[in-house]
C-alpha cells in the first residue's frame, strides 16, 4: 500500500530499461497534521507491540503502519522502535559486548540527567554527577520512544489523500 503512491523511474540496466519505485522519495506530512493536537493523539506502546499491530487496532488494517512511522519520523523500525526489556538486554550484548551491561556509559549530572559530562572523582564524591550504564543509557533511551503520536483515525482519509497528493509530485 505506502509504496504502491511512489513514483515510477525508467532505468538502464545494460541496454534495457527497467520500471523501478523511486523508493527515495520522501514526504513529510503538512504541518497541520503533525502540529494541530486536533489530528494527533499521545499512544503509550506495548511490550512487543509493533506499528502493524498499532495500525490495526486504530485503523483496522496493518498496512497504515506507515502512517505511524511518518507522523513519529521514524526511519528504521527495527531501530527506532520501542524495545521489551529482553530486546533491550539483547541489543546491549550485542552492541556493547557480553558482560558488559553494567560497564559505564556515560557520567551525567544529578541535577540534569540529561546532561552528560566529563568524569570527576570530586563531583562524584560530592553527588553533583553519577554514573550511567550502558543498560541505563539504552532504558532511557528506549523509555522516549514507547510514548509516540498516532493520527486520530476519523483523519486517516485526509491523511492519505495527502500524502498520495504530496508523493506524486
């Protein structure tokens, strides 16, 4: 469905042309859609519920998960989508080596967390900063992405003449 709007491109393979999607062409919703609360609304994702699932439930077909990664620009999602707590354990093995969940990812201060900064054995000692994992770091991380925004489905019509509207030009 998402990539049966794209363009079509004639290109040489050899001495043939060949019928491609320009699968490159990408689109980015008007502002009234992703800006007006009227449009959207706050989702929190379940463990192990992916944008099909999302799709289905709001708009009764899985094939609107594109609206989802679109409205949340999310490129890759396999990456950019929220984790359970087992994925996440996984990911950091394999992203940062076995036994190394516990190892230090970052310092940050207490009074921002936010805020990384470079390692101080007197702020330390004194509480201003404190350590945080690699597997704190990727629970935060992944705790950002399990609240996203979701068209209102009474929308989903405007939404995709839109964006059939937008992709074709």
């Amino acid at each position: 469905m998402f990539f049966k709007q794209f363009p079509k491109l004639a290109y040489k393979v050899g001495d043939s042309l060949i019928t491609i999607t320009d699968i490159f062409r990408r689109v980015v919703p008007l502002e009234k859609f992703i800006v007006n609360e009227t449009f959207l609304e706050q989702y929190t994702i379940k463990a192990g519920e992916r944008p099909e699932d999302i799709a289905f439930t709001l708009y009764g077909d899985p094939q609107y998960h594109w609206i989802l990664l679109l409205i949340n620009n999310i490129i890759d999602p396999y990456n950019e989508w929220y984790y359970t707590s087992d994925q996440i354990k996984a990911m950091v093995n394999q992203r940062y080596g076995e036994a190394q969940a516990n190892a230090t990812h970052h310092w940050a201060t207490t009074a921002r967390p936010e805020i990384c900064v470079d390692y101080d054995p007197a702020k330390v000692a004194s509480g201003e900063i404190f350590e945080v994992t690699h597997l704190e770091h990727e629970e935060i991380e992944n705790e950002l992405r399990q609240t996203i925004k979701v068209l209102h489905p009474r929308y989903l019509n405007d939404f995709v003449a839109e964006f059939k509207q937008l992709i074709g030009r």
